[in-house]
C-alpha cells in the first residue's frame, strides 16, 4: 500500500486556502469557489477556514491505485490516419510511376535522336531535291537516294501515303509519296 501524500491545495492544513507559517502558525486566505460551493455556502460572498474540498478536510490524499485511462480515441482520428496513409501511399506510387515514365520517354528520347543524327551520307538538301522529281516512281527514288533515314505510312491499301525522311549534311528532307509515285519533296 502506497504511502499517504500531504494535499496540495490545503497543504495539509484541511482548510481551502490555509497555509502553515512560520511557527507552525495557520494562515487565512480566501477559499476557492468549488470549496466554497461544495461545503454549501454563498459563493458570492468571501469566506475562510472552509474544508477542503479535494482532500475533505482530512489534510491527506492518497495515491490514484489505478493508472488514469486513456481517452478513447476519436472518431475523427480513425477516419483520418488511414485517409492520410493512403494519400501517401497514393502519392508515393504516383512517383514512382512518373519516374518510370520519365525513363521509357528518355529511352525513346534517345533512339529518334539516334535516329535524327544519321546522316545520309554527304549529300546535300539541294543535291536530293535535284535528284527526286514529282511524278518520279517510288523504286525510281529509292534507286537514286538509297533507304530512307526514317519512314512513316498513313492510311492503308490504295491510296496510301508513305513519308520518307532524309537527313542530309545540312538539313532534313521529307518525301511524300502515294500511290507509289513522289509527289512532293520539302525540307523541314
């Protein structure tokens, strides 16, 4: 069993508001309102030497037995730690993802400026345009200049349209061919 503590608001004393002097002698002081309210008198009016209300008059208190409980946790707080984990886990799964991105954009990045950076041979943009002519045939073109750099088909079946790309010394060159005909030649 725990041992018994002087109260701390009479000083153990008994009274609300007391204290010991020096000497041992009991000074007065006015009593709080909840000593005043619980020993039953006015509480508009000052009073002294009232019992103490948190020791009851005994100058003593003994020790809480049991440990003080915690609160119960709000409801708020249950519906929020487990929205904020998940933001966060959201968030960080949102960059990992954008890295990736990042990275297979890099790679593509770095295949067309391959791809870019062919030059076709030493030629010239003014040397291919004399070379192409419009009407000229598709296997004509491929004779004189070789494979293109870099090709692209819209549409398909009759009608379709082929751009050959061409990277000369000194610019770039597209070849609109349809039908398997040349039908226009412009530098980018």
């Amino acid at each position: 069993m725990a041992a018994s503590l002087t109260c701390k608001h009479c000083n153990g004393t008994t009274f609300c508001g007391g204290s010991l002097g020096a000497g041992g002698k009991l000074k007065k002081s006015p009593a709080c309102i909840s000593c005043v309210v619980k020993s039953g008198l006015n509480p508009s009016t000052i009073h002294d030497r009232v019992v103490c209300s948190v020791c009851g008059g005994v100058g003593v208190v003994e020790p809480r037995k049991e440990p003080l409980r915690a609160a119960p946790t709000p409801l708020w707080m249950l519906l929020m730690v487990p929205l904020f984990v998940g933001t966060v886990i959201a968030l960080v799964l949102t960059l990992i993802s954008y890295n990736a991105e990042l990275a297979r954009n890099r790679e593509l990045q770095e295949k067309l400026a391959e791809t870019w950076t062919v030059r076709h041979g030493n030629m010239l943009v003014e040397e291919v345009r004399s070379k192409v002519t419009t009407g000229m045939s598709k296997q004509e073109a491929k004779d004189v200049l070789g494979n293109p750099d870099a090709r692209k088909e819209l549409g398909s079946g009759l009608g379709m349209t082929e751009l050959w790309y061409y990277n000369c010394v000194d610019g770039r060159l597209v070849i609109t061919i349809q039908d398997g005909t040349v039908q226009g030649v412009r530098q980018l």
